[in-house]
C-alpha cells in the first residue's frame, strides 16, 4: 500500500510539474504547424495539377503560332496525293502518337459494320477507298479471310508502305493496291463493270476531297444494290459534348498541327489537316448531303451516324441504293434527246444548261 500511494503521489506530482504542460503546448503547438503544413501541401497539389495541365496548353498554343509563322495557308485541295507523299515515311507513326493509338479501334468498329453486312456473302469484294497505308484494307482482310480486298489511294508513296505491309503480313492474295483518285474510277469501272462489289470503306479520306459529290458518286457507281458503305471521318464536336467537347476541340485545332508539324517536319501539311476537320461540315450536314445526292446510278441511304470520341470520329454507315440498267440507259436517254433539241435551237435556253446549273448549284453545298 506504501508503494502504491508513493507512485500515486510521485505520478500527481509529474502531472502538475510545469514540463509535461511545456510538453503539452508543444504538442499543440506541432499539432496545429503539422495543420498548416496539410492545408500547404494540398494547395500545392492543387497548383501543380492545373499546372501541369495548364502550362503545356499554353506551351502548345505558343509554338503553334511560333511554328506556322511564316507558313502558307495550304490549299483545300490535296485529292492528288502530293501531301501525303511527302508525310508517307512517318504517317502511320504520327497517327499512332496524335490519336493515342485510339484510330486503330475506330478502323476495327468500322471493319466489324462490314463484316455483319456480308456474313452471307461467300467471297465478297470490297472496296477500301484512301485506302493510305493499308490499315483498313488490312484489317478487312484479317477479319474477312474469305474477302477479296481492292485499295485505291492517289499517293503513290502511300501505297508503297502500304504494299510492303502487305508483303510483310503475307496478304498478297487477298489485298490489291492501286493509284486512283477518288474523283475518276473509270480505271476501277472498266476492270470490275462485271462484278461489282459488296462493300467499301473510307476512312479519314473523304475530308480532303474538294468535289465530295463527284467522288462519292463515282464510289456509289462500283457498288451493288444494297451495298454497305462505311465512311469514317473526323469533324469538331459541338456545344452538346460539354466540356470534353471543348477539350476535344482545342486537342484539334492546336496540339494537333503542333505536334504532327513537329513528329513530321511538315507544319503546312499538319495546319491543313486542323484546317479541313473545322471546315468539313457538321455530321448532321454531312449525312444530309448524302442523302441529297441523286448520282446516274442511284442514290445513298444514310441508315445510322455512329459518334466516338466525344462527337469528334464518326462513322456513317451507308446504303446503296441502285438504278436498275433500264433506268440507267433511260436517264442517258433522255439526257442524249435533250441534248440533241438543244443543238438544234441555239436561239432558245437550253434545257440541258438548266439540269446543268441546278446540278451544280445543288453541289456546290455538299
């Protein structure tokens, strides 16, 4: 009982010694610096994440206009190819980097339409126009191995890289590769007037065409009767995307040139391909054009737009619907007698330039 009452009164004596309430303060006082030092860090944190989201933004923007100081404004047409032959070495790289390797699933959504539309085709024929380096057309082949694949491109260059993956990945059997301009088939028309084909693909192609309705007609006239025609394009996305819309938007119209200018060496080339996804039409207006088009062996029926990528890639597929050879021959015709009257009243206004102006001014909105 001693020694209990001793350490009782040693313990009560510790307790109101002034050190342990020295000790106290000290604990509140560290309690409320180690406070501060939290309230600090997460201010810190909070700094350096929109920083680090903030400063190579404006980094972009900066070398964007450093970079295309100086540089032409490029022309909207590039249906030749010259542009692409001279990004050929380096664009599947740069498509990787500038997409984030994300195009490589939106070539397979787009193949995997295909696919279910031809199930019940024995050996299909399909088309891939802008066929570029093969990507689609290859991934045709490797889904379809039944299918027969064509890829037409207008840059030679293109199709050579495009030629050695084929070899590499030993699709020589299946895939062809040939230089056309989406704009004139008649090579295509003339070798295939017997069997056309079941299918067609565009993908990142019908953007730079500046005569969209020649080409899509002269698509249009290679394809079957009920044909599925799946065109994958990229556009800018809307107020309706929200904030990742607006995201979406700037990664277009600044990162984009910047770093494909850069990965290139090519910033006119780059500064086209921002300039041509703001200028194409919206996929409301783009889908509408489609349909509106009335070409000599039919018309198109746009069935569904599918978005991706917060409404900046979508992928339309299409219908074909064809004249029958009758009809056809019928159109060329009456076309030819109207022609014919023409010729033979030069004094009176032409029925034929009437069509004509109607045509174009029709067009000239697609």
């Amino acid at each position: 009982t001693r020694t209990v009452s001793i350490s009782l009164k040693f313990l009560f004596n510790r307790i109101r010694s002034p050190s342990i309430f020295t000790l106290t303060r000290r604990l509140q006082i560290i309690n409320h610096q180690s406070s501060l030092f939290l309230k600090m860090a997460k201010s810190s944190v909070t700094v350096w994440s929109v920083s680090a989201i903030l400063l190579p933004l404006l980094v972009a923007i900066v070398a964007h206009f450093v970079l295309f100081d100086g540089v032409d404004q490029p022309q909207m047409d590039h249906g030749s190819g010259s542009m692409f032959d001279m990004i050929a070495g380096r664009y599947d790289m740069i498509n990787r980097v500038l997409a984030l390797g994300m195009d490589v699933g939106w070539r397979k959504t787009m193949v995997a339409q295909i696919k279910e539309h031809v199930l019940e085709v024995p050996h299909p024929r399909i088309l891939d126009v802008s066929t570029g380096t093969a990507d689609v057309a290859l991934l045709l082949a490797a889904d379809m191995p039944q299918a027969t694949v064509l890829g037409i491109d207008p840059s030679a260059n293109m199709l050579d890289i495009g030629r050695s993956k084929i070899q590499q990945l030993q699709r020589s059997n299946q895939v062809t590769l040939e230089k056309h301009d989406a704009r004139d088939l008649s090579g295509v028309l003339a070798k295939s007037s017997s069997a056309l084909f079941d299918a067609a693909t565009m993908a990142f192609g019908i953007r730079n065409v500046p005569e969209r309705h020649i080409a899509l007609c002269q698509i249009h006239s290679l394809l079957k009767k009920d044909a599925r025609f799946c065109i994958l394009e990229f556009s800018e996305p809307d107020e309706s995307f929200g904030y990742m819309g607006a995201a979406v938007r700037f990664f277009i119209r600044h990162v984009i040139p910047f770093v494909g200018g850069i990965l290139s060496g090519a910033p006119r080339e780059y500064w086209h391909l921002q300039k041509s996804i703001k200028e194409f039409p919206s996929p409301k207006q783009f889908a509408k054009q489609i349909q509106q088009l009335t070409c000599d062996s039919g018309t198109f029926h746009v069935d569904q737009v599918h978005q991706l990528m917060y409404g900046s890639v979508q992928i339309y597929s299409i219908n074909v619907e064809r004249r029958t050879e009758a009809e056809i021959v019928s159109v060329d015709e009456i076309e030819q007698e109207s022609a014919d009257e023409n010729d033979k009243e030069p004094g009176k206004s032409s029925s034929s330039s009437e069509t004509t102006t109607t045509t174009t001014t029709t067009n000239e909105g697609i």
